[in-house]
C-alpha cells in the first residue's frame, strides 16, 4: 500500500453556499483543508465588510466542533463597488480577496461588472494595497461561442489588465484551456485547476443525454486542453494551485434548470491525487495543494500533516442534505459510484 504524507492543503477557490446546504456540506472541506477562499456569489452577493463578516460568522458557527479550519471572504465586484469598503475590508482582514464575475457569467452573478474598465481605478488601489483580483475569466457577449469564452476573455479583458497593472495580484480562477495554462505562465499571475476539469472533458456533458452532472462554467473544452491543463497542475510549477470549484446544487435544481456547478469537496484530494498518479507526479502533489497557493498569497503553510494512503475508495452515489431531521435534498458528487484508488487516511501531527 503506497502512502503520501503532505502539508494540509487549502483551497483556494471554494463555494460554501448558505443554509442546510453550507451546513451539511462544509465539513468535507474542513476536515482536511487548513483554509478555503469562500467565492462571495451567495443569493444576495457579498458586497460590504459588514455582510462578509455575517457571512463568515454563519461559516464559522457550521463547522463541526473542534475545528481549526479558517474561511477567507472576499468581495464581489460589481459596477458600483464601493472602493473605500473593498480598500478598508482588506486592510482590516475581513477580506482576503475581490472577486470578479462579469455579469452574468455564472450561478448568481446577475450582480456581476459589465464594464470592467470602470473598476481600473479600483485595480490600481488594489494593485498599490496587494490586494488579490480573482478572476472569473468568462465573455458573457452572447455573439462568442461558449467554448471560446475563456480565449476571447484573455484577450479582450485579461491581457490589458494585467499589462496596465503588472504588480496587481491575479489569479484566473477554474483554467479551462491550453490557451489560459500558457497566459498564466507568461504574464506572472496565479490560476487554480479544479479536480473535474483534470478528468473530464466536454463530452461528458453529452455522455448517456444531455448530462447536467457535468455541466460547470467555464465548460469542459476538448480532450487537448484537459491534457494541457494535467501537465500544468502536475508540473509543480509556482503559478498553478489548488481550487476546487466544489459548487453544490440540490440535484432537484441541477436536473430542473441545469445549474452550472460540480461538487467535488467529498472526493477532491483524492481525484487530484488519481491525476498526479497516472502522470506519474505523485512528488509534486504537495506543491500544488498544500505550498504553491500559500507562496502566491504570502501566507505561511499549514503546520499539520495529512496522511493519505492508496487503497480502494467506493465513492457515494448521493450525499444527503439534512435540515434538522429531514432530508431536504441530495447532491452528487463528483466520481459519484466510481471506485477511486486514493483516500485520506487522517491527520498527522
Ligand atoms: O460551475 C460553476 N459553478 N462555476 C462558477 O463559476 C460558479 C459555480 C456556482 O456557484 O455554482
Ligand atoms: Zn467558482
């Protein structure tokens, strides 16, 4: 039986939601993650210092007892963001992070920016402040393919904010394309890769039907680019980091309206891990979980080890979202009735 034992991993690209789900569903994160960013696109965003620490109070009051687990907020940008809030909630650490959705982009972000250069000014303050920009790297101009959405962002959007701010701290959030592992790594900005864009590529949406299971925004794109985005995370190289994207949806939602989002918190170390093992990477796990994103965010590692050890993981068709006594609904995960070969076998002090 192989065994790896690495630094906690955080994740740094992690949706929490609110209400019986955040309470069923955040305990697969903080059992073994040090820290998760929390993306803001709740029901009504987090747009203010004062609903960001409500946010992070009713985070804090769901995690199981004894936990250490740490949530970072960040604040959704829309046109009208107040720059003194977003300066002063960063400089008070309320908020770790701004988030970026254009409007409409994606799962609640009506509220979204739909001019981004009316927020250059705010750049330029977050850029002075080392305040983090994250990006959902998406067009929304219904006129460009939805496959082509993330190529066209990089290059209409992206490529001149980061010329006209080259100290501003980015990260594009769920790359998607060969396109955006090659932008990453020439203009010195971060990215996270999910575990499901590593394993799936666009015909998975199409597999059996029209499957929403694998329906997430940005879309998975052609087999070439999940290769490209597999030799990218397994590379150990600084810019690529860990972020799950886990964005539950009560599987009645999922199948009546096709909401985009994969939930993948209860399988996620395990599914990098399958990933960086056929790619024969397993030495540079560590760095893309547990050291690249803390070295991009200047914050120190997690202290504590977890242990993690190969051996047949079934993984669950449903898990069940409680409210009291009361199943309220479920939510597949990602791998769902798939054996894995890896599972966390614990903390390691
Ligand atoms: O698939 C996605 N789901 N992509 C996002 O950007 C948002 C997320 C969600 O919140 O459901
Ligand atoms: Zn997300």
């Amino acid at each position: 039986m192989k065994t790896l034992t690495i630094l906690k991993p955080d994740d740094w690209h992690l949706h929490l939601r609110e209400g019986p789900v955040l309470k069923n569903i955040i305990p697969f994160t903080s059992e073994y993650f040090g820290r998760a960013i929390v993306m803001p696109n709740t029901k009504i965003p987090i747009t203010s210092i004062d609903s960001a620490i409500s946010y992070k109070k009713t985070i804090v009051e769901a995690l199981p007892g004894s936990s250490k687990f740490e949530p970072l907020m960040t604040m959704y940008l829309t046109d009208e963001a107040d720059k003194r809030e977003l300066i002063s909630g960063f400089k008070n650490n309320v908020f770790f992070a701004a988030k970026l959705y254009p409007a409409n982009a994606t799962t609640n972000s009506s509220y979204g920016v739909k001019k981004i250069e009316n927020l250059y000014e705010i750049f330029e303050l977050m850029q002075d402040s080392g305040m983090p920009l994250l990006i959902h790297g998406e067009v929304t101009d219904t006129e460009v393919d939805v496959f082509d959405r993330e190529e066209v962002f990089i290059d209409r959007e992206l490529s001149p904010i980061a010329k006209r701010f080259p100290k501003l701290k980015i990260v594009l959030e769920h790359i998607t394309t060969s396109y955006a592992v090659d932008f990453v790594q020439e203009n010195n900005i971060g990215a996270t890769i999910t575990p499901h864009h590593l394993h799936i590529n666009r015909n998975a949406m199409f597999f059996g039907g029209l499957n929403s299971d694998f329906y997430c925004l940005p879309v998975a794109k052609r087999e070439k680019h999940r290769l490209a985005l597999r030799k990218a995370a397994t590379s150990g190289k600084e810019c690529f980091f860990l972020g799950t994207d886990s964005a539950p949806h009560l599987r009645k939602w999922k199948a009546f309206c096709g909401c985009a989002g994969i939930f993948n918190s209860p399988v996620a170390l395990e599914s990098y891990l399958t990933v960086f093992e056929e790619e024969n990477a397993l030495d540079n796990f560590e760095k893309f979980s547990s050291l690249n994103g803390p070295k991009f965010y200047n914050v120190p590692p997690n202290k504590e080890r977890i242990k993690l050890v190969s051996k047949p993981n079934k993984i669950v068709d449903f898990i069940d979202v409680f409210e009291q006594e009361n199943i309220v609904g479920q939510i597949k995960p990602l791998h769902a009735g798939e054996t894995l070969k890896w599972q966390v076998d614990g903390i390691v002090n």
